[in-house]
C-alpha cells in the first residue's frame, strides 16, 4: 500500500491510501500514518483507493484513531471502498469510528478468510 500525505491547510492533512491494508503492508505502513497523525491537528484518510483489506489493515486504523483521540485530535475515515467497508461491517466497527460512510462505488463482493477485495 501506499500513503500520499496531502497537506490541505494548517493543522489539517489528508492521507490517501492506495492499495492494500493487510499484514503484509502494515509493518512499513504504521510509521507514516503515524507521523501524519502526530503533525497534523486534524487528519482525513481517503479509503477510496483500498483494494484488499484484512484485520492487520483495521488495527492499524483503529491505532490511528486511538492515538489521535487520546491527544484530543480529530481523525476520519472517508471515501471507503467496498474492501473497507466490508471488514469495517463484518467486525461492527463502523460506529467505534464514528464517520458518516461514504462509498465510491455500490457493489461489495462478500470473500472468505479474513480478507475483503474491492471489484
């Protein structure tokens, strides 16, 4: 997976992950995010662009979101793609996050073992 760090103005970032959240990523994709989270008083991660995830990829959301209340900073989850949304569902994690959910497309494909795939 990659993370693009857009800077929109001050205190406020958004990160757009393109790719896959799943443990093969998450190891080297932790440090950005957290980075992105500690820099900015206000962060958006675009979920558009997410083609696979699996838990590995939720923890490290849920980390993010974690750290970012624990300091009293503001962090969204935006644009979810069918992946995301799928495992977001399948775990009932969609109110601990709080964020209205917004698709980018309107079929999911429902996948076995731990993993959901964007169409």
């Amino acid at each position: 997976m990659t993370i693009r760090i857009q800077a929109r103005s001050e205190g406020r970032c958004r990160l757009v992950v393109d790719g896959n959240m799943t443990i093969y990523e998450a190891a080297a994709d932790k440090p950005v995010l957290l980075e992105a989270l500690r820099k900015a008083r206000e962060t958006e991660i675009d979920l558009s662009s997410v083609r696979e995830m699996d838990t590995a990829g939720l923890q490290l959301l849920i980390l993010a979101k974690r750290e970012a209340t624990s300091v009293g900073k503001i962090m969204r989850l935006t644009r979810h793609s069918p992946a995301s949304l799928e495992v977001l569902d399948r775990y009932n994690l969609a109110a601990y996050f709080g964020d209205q959910v917004a698709t980018v497309s309107r079929g999911r494909k429902k996948s076995r073992g731990g993993r959901a795939k964007r169409r």
